[in-house]
DNA sequence: CATGCTGACCGGCGGC
DNA sequence: TGCCGCCGGTCAGCA
C-alpha cells in the first residue's frame, strides 16, 4: 500500500513525464459510471463522472506535487487555475503509455478507471484494484476542509513543533501513541508501516498513552519517524501488497523493515505480537517495546 | 460544538 | 478445488 514515501516516488516519476502537458480527452469506467449512479462511494468523489471528463478536457498540467499522500495535480485553462487531487487509496496507480497493453502487469490493466489522453498522443492511465482510490476536483482545497487541516510535510522545519502541540490537546493526551502518530492531522503521511518501524526503533509500545511518554522522548520518536520516511523515500519505497511506482518497478525499503509484518522480533528473537489500536493491526515485540 | 464510533467502499488472498 | 471472511485509508454520517 503507498504510504508517503511511495507516492513520493510515483510523484518523482510522474511529474517530468506530464508536467507542461495538455489533457485533450478523458474517460472514466463503466465501473465508476455504474458506482455512481448506484450512488455508491467511488473513485471520482465531488463530481457526477461526465461531467469530470468534461471539465478536464483542455487543462493544461501545471505541476505535479505530492502533499502527504495525496498527490495534488496544478492544472490551468485559459488563465484559470484548478487542483485535481488524488489519493492512491490501497491500490492505486499511475502509467503514462503508448497503449494501455504497456501496462504489463494484468491485475491493474484489468482495472483501469481514468484514461487521461495527452495533447501529445500518451495517455496518462489510473488502475485501481480495490477502488478505495480518490479523485477529487476542485477550485481551491478549501472545497474540501479535510486538506486543509493537515499536518504540515514531515520535512517542514516546524513540523516536530507542530506534533509536540498537537499532543497537548486533551483529545490526543490519552490516546495510544500510535493513533496519535498515524493521526493526519498530527503528522503528515505516517501510514502503518512506518508508525510501526519508528515505535520498534524507539522502543515504545504502540498502545501506550501519549501522555506518558516524555516531550523528549516524543520529539526523538518525531526524528526518527522522519529519518525512516527520508530513507524510505532514499529506497524507493516499500513493495508492500500491490504497490508498484511508475515504472512498474518494485521499492526496496521492504527489506529494511524489521517490525511489520514480523514474526519475529529481529533484535531479541522473541515472538512478536499483534493488537488493534485505532481500528489497525499493530505488530510490536512485547521484550523490546514498553 | 466537539469528539468518537461505525460503516461504506473493494478484490486479492490466506485459511480451511 | 472452492468458498468464506479478513484487510485497510479515508471520510461521511450519526450518536
């Protein structure tokens, strides 16, 4: 699943190949067609399908930057500027092919959802395995509040400041330090894995109180949360699940990882256990981590 | 009003 | 081989 270091890679690959480019034509699946006349959720969020083809047709791709986990498209027609956001959800992807048999592996080309054709002929393609993807189109982020309240970029230099007040809020002072650091409006793109590995590096418990865990101490857990995203980011991400970048290439962080998804505890050997924090799986060595 | 919990959205895949 | 149920990021909606 793309956490912030994955959507940083696919956000590295995609923006040279797109940025400048102009939009001529847009299709969505029969599947989100479908979805949303059923009324159910879909990928496409804020907007009827047709209508989202339509109003895509003639931008102009500004920029592509990745906020969190959201990768945020600057797009341009005629002098006015608009914002298409996606999220990749569990499964999502980017392609920018020739033809859609480029994408070489079957279960994204069997689920492909946006084709976006380029003035230049290449066609900018989203596959979404599981659908829990999001795509949002918007004039300003204040058209959808939750952008707005997250917490800024892990690399912002006021970002552990941030973190450090946020912890004073009563509502987060009880709360087990793992909610609390996957919170997005805590810190910025912490997803499962890495809230994992930072807790085993730190030696904390995932489910222990935030309020008994010195400012100190939290501000350490905040580097080091840091460092893993920086060295994931370094790696290419990690290769979890379905996870892909651009290139259809796979990350090597995966094979850093010494908590999720472990049996064993790599330092003291013991059996690792498992509990749920916050609705998530929570692996932890119950040796190593107090 | 703020906070908190639940459910909805899915297909792959593990387990039986 | 087949089928059932789990898994998870985000947010809407309701208590």
């Amino acid at each position: 699943m793309p956490e912030l270091p994955e959507v940083e890679g696919v956000v590295r690959a995609l923006a040279p190949k797109v940025e400048g480019d102009t939009i001529v034509k847009v299709e969505l699946s029969s599947t989100i067609y479908n979805s949303c006349r059923e009324g159910k959720q879909c990928i496409v969020k804020n907007i009827e399908p047709h209508l989202f083809e339509e109003v895509m047709q003639g931008m102009t791709i500004e920029k592509v930057v990745r906020r969190s986990k959201y990768i945020y498209f600057h797009l341009q027609k005629v002098e006015e500027k608009f914002l298409f956001v996606n999220h990749l959800g569990m499964t999502g992807a980017w392609f920018v092919v020739q033809t859609l048999d480029e994408i070489r592996e079957e279960k994204f080309r069997k689920h492909v959802h946006a084709i976006f054709t380029l003035h230049t002929g290449e066609l900018l393609v989203y596959a979404d395995i599981r659908r829990f993807g999001e795509m949002r189109f918007i004039k300003k982020i204040e058209e959808h509040p939750p952008l707005l309240l997250m917490a800024p970029e892990p690399f912002d230099e006021h970002a552990c400041e941030f973190f450090l007040q946020k912890c004073e809020l009563p509502k987060y002072q009880n709360k087990p330090i793992k909610e609390v650091i996957m919170d997005g409006q805590v810190i910025s793109g912490c997803g499962n894995i890495y809230a994992t590995e930072a807790l085993f590096k730190m030696g904390i418990h995932p489910a222990r109180k935030a309020n008994r865990i010195s400012k100190m101490r939290k501000a350490e857990l905040f580097n080091t949360i840091r460092t893993i995203l920086q060295e994931s980011i370094e790696m290419g991400g990690s290769t979890i699940s379905d996870y892909r970048n651009i290139n259809g290439e796979a990350g090597g962080m995966q094979h850093r990882l010494k908590m999720y998804g472990k049996k064993v505890c790599p330092t003291c050997e013991s059996a690792t256990k498992s509990l749920i924090i916050g609705g998530r799986t929570s692996v932890y060595c119950p040796k190593c981590q107090h």
